[in-house]
C-alpha cells in the first residue's frame, strides 16, 4: 500500500507558488517564510493588566538579474498577490543599480540539529497558567521586603517561530524554536526610592524561574538603599555581568564586516592585532545548545558555526555574510540575520559572548580587595560604536576588605571602551546570557570615578 506523502503546511504552498512564478523571469532568487504566534501578559496590584495574543505569518522575497537586486515582501498571501509580489520584485531590480558580488549561496554540509530550541510541551499549557507566570512574577517582588513598595511592568512572554529559507540554487533551511521571557522592575522605599530589574529568557518554559525574576528584581532594588554620592575617586572596579553585556553590544557592530569596510568598526584594520586585556576572549556562537539565536543555518541558508572574534585579546575576526564574504574575498561565517520577512537579511550575530573565568566572584572581590562594583551605567546606550568613546553616569556598591560596604550613586564614568577592556585582569566565572549577548563580572586594574 503506497504511503500518502505528508500535506503540505500554508508555508511550503506559498514557496511553491512563488518559485513558479519566478523561473526563467529571474535570474536567480531567494524565498524567506516566517510565521509567529505568541502571547504578552503583564501583571499589576495581583490582576491582569494586560494580555495580548499576536500572530503574523508573511514572505519576503529576493531577486537577483543581471547584478541588479530586487526585493520586496506581503503578508497577503493569496495567488494573486504572490504573483504581484513576483512581478513588482523583478521589475524593481531592472532600477536598481549594478553590484557584480551580488549572489545568493549554495547549499553547505548539513547541519546536525541543536537541542533545547523548542519546547514541544508548552503547547499543553492553559492561558491561566501563563497568566499566572506574570502574577508570579509580581508576587515574588512584592513578597521580598517590606520595603518593596510596588512594582513596574511586570511581564510574561512567549513565542513560537518558524521559518523557512528556500533559493534558486537549491538552498532549503527551516527553523523553528519557541522563546520564553519574564522581566519586572521593582520599586523599594525607606525615607528614599530605589529602582531594581531583572529578566530572565529560555527556549524551554521549564527553563523559567518565576519567583527568582521577582525576587532577583527587588533584591536589587534593596540593595541601593541609602545609596551615597561618593567623592572622585581612582580605583579597581569589578563590573557587574549585566553591565558588561552592554559593554559587549556596543562592541558587538564593530565585529560585522560591513562596519569594518566602511570605517564605522573600532576594529578595523586591527586584525591580529592586540586590543584588550589577555584576560579577554570574545566568541558567537551559533550553534550553542538553548543559545537564544541558535539555528542550525543562518538568515540565508549558510549552516552556522562558532566564530573566534577576540582571542586573549587579539582581535581573531570578524563575521561575514554572502555579500561580505564575497567582497572581502573569503567565506561567510553563517552571520547572516533576519528580523521579519519585511526586511532583508542583514549582518549581525548569533550568541555574541565574553569567556568567562575561573574565579567565582567572591574570589574577584576578595582579590580586588577595596574598590567599587558597578551595578548600573546610566546612558550606555549613548556610547560611541565607532570610537569606543563613553561618558555615562553610574551607580554601585563601595566594596571594602573585599566585601559589600555601601550602596553608591551619582557617580560619572569616561573613557574609551578598547581601553576599559584593556584594564580586565580578570573575569569571574558567573558569565550570564541577557537574550544573545553573554559576559562575566570583570574586574578593571584601575578605574576613575567623578563623584561630589
């Protein structure tokens, strides 16, 4: 008895439709499908303040004739609009100008499956328990302290993500994974108020901590109570993970080849060049097992891998896609992105991290002995990319002896990012992930504080 072939989902039809209405029309092309469904809830006073369901499904379409790019994209997926999505991309690329490294990739090796990306039990959770999640959440921070007052937005989230990439050189890459996520500010008053967040991101719901979100967001909060403004100061820091991932993601586009051909990249033409601290390492992982942008392939169909960026502080590469790749005259590294079908794939990177250590961090404060560990940079995200250029306010804890002294606040910090990295004598062994971008504590042979 001849086994029926499996049925074809709403994805796999449009692809088909529109790889029929492209032969021998372009020269050659690429089909990106995606389709999302999910769920936002956000708690406050005990009650539902708010509760979204979302779904979008669309394709986004790329064509390539005589050099000439064309692009375009619909979420309206019926016949006639497929084949007026075909028509207008390859009319489009007839305006385009030239560009001769134009090329969509070839199929690579195919790549071994990642676990821990989906969560195939989450489809048997109620919405009373996911709505429960954000109420959790909220409980857990208001349950903390007495001095916990309120708290803000506290969030649950989760999304499950297909797609699929399919071009005319006989590339076909499918991905799909489900995200979770939990975030709150807690509020805590005592004659002052103090402000403490905390998130946590899994691709497995089991992978979530509701009560530690709360909890970790007031303890934070807490913590900065009776915050001094200290005098200026010259002294060893230890930077706390949180905020050495944003450190790293402002660091992060200087890795992109794009950056670096056009002089927007603190790294260019340092290849093999010292930058930083032996103590740093810096590595993207694409491939990492319950990485939040793991995928066996990138946006366009490249099989993904693990790229050495900072090598004990040389800079070791930088990360390509097929068109950098070509212009560059190497290979691309998998690094290719995409945030929605509306867009076109662009250069970016997978699970960017800093390599952590082996001292935990009690060890790093012991070793530091007095100084300051900085919880919070005000303003980071007004740091230079270019230049690495910062000047930001701060806030932390006094450590003395080696331990917690006092809380700190109104401090100024500048500088120059490559420099600060290269004061690291050390990394903690507490390296944390905030969604795709992980780091360590880090402890800074020297750093200058403005205070009062």
């Amino acid at each position: 008895m001849k086994k029926d072939a499996p049925e074809k989902n709403s994805g796999d039809r449009v692809i088909e439709a529109l790889a029929a209405h492209l032969r021998g029309r372009a020269g050659s092309y690429e089909i990106f499908f995606s389709s999302d469904a999910g769920l936002g809830v956000e708690a406050k006073d005990g009650c539902v303040d708010a509760l979204k369901v979302r779904s979008g499904r669309g394709v986004g379409l790329r064509t390539i004739t005589g050099n000439r790019l064309g692009f375009g994209f619909s979420s309206v997926l019926t016949g006639p609009a497929l084949r007026e999505l075909a028509d207008k991309t390859v009319a489009g690329s007839i305006e385009a100008s030239e560009d001769g490294f134009l090329a969509f990739p070839a199929p690579g090796a195919v790549p071994a499956p990642i676990e821990g990306l989906l969560d195939d039990k989450a489809t048997g959770v109620s919405e009373e328990d996911k709505i429960a999640s954000a109420l959790a959440i909220e409980a857990a921070a208001m349950a903390y302290d007495p001095r916990i007052k309120r708290v803000r937005k506290a969030s649950y989230g989760e999304t499950l993500s297909s797609r699929r990439v399919v071009n005319s050189n006989g590339v076909d890459s499918r991905h799909s994974a489900t995200y979770f996520s939990g975030s709150v500010t807690a509020v805590a008053e005592d004659g002052e108020s103090q402000m403490g967040w905390e998130m946590a991101a899994s691709h497995l719901r089991s992978g979530m901590d509701f009560a530690a979100i709360g909890a970790g967001a007031a303890k934070n909060a807490v913590r900065m109570l009776g915050a001094r403004k200290p005098a200026s100061m010259k002294c060893p820091a230890i930077i706390e993970n949180v905020v050495v991932t944003e450190l790293l993601e402002t660091l992060a586009g200087s890795f992109l080849a794009d950056n670096v051909s056009k002089g927007k990249s603190m790294l260019a033409g340092k290849l093999g060049v010292k930058v930083a601290s032996g103590a740093v390492s810096i590595v993207d992982n694409g491939v990492m097992p319950g990485g939040w942008a793991s995928s066996a392939c990138d946006g366009e169909g490249v099989p993904k891998g693990v790229n050495v960026l900072l090598d004990k502080g040389v800079c070791a590469g930088y990360l390509y896609d097929t068109y950098w790749a070509a212009r560059a005259g190497t290979a691309s590294t998998g690094s290719s992105v995409r945030s929605s079908f509306k867009g076109m794939a662009a250069l970016g990177f997978s699970n960017l991290f800093m390599k952590a250590g082996e001292k935990d961090l009690s060890a790093l404060l012991q070793e530091m002995g007095t100084g300051l560990y900085i919880t919070e940079l005000l303003g980071a995200h007004t740091m230079n990319p270019v230049n690495g250029d910062f000047s930001v306010g701060a806030a932390g804890i006094r450590v003395e002896g080696g331990a917690f002294a006092y809380p700190v606040r109104g401090m100024a910090v500048s500088g120059n990012l490559l420099e600060l990295f290269s004061k690291v004598a050390a990394c903690a062994s507490d390296l944390r992930f905030l969604g795709s971008v992980g780091a360590p504590s880090i402890l800074i042979e020297e750093m200058e504080a403005s205070g009062s």
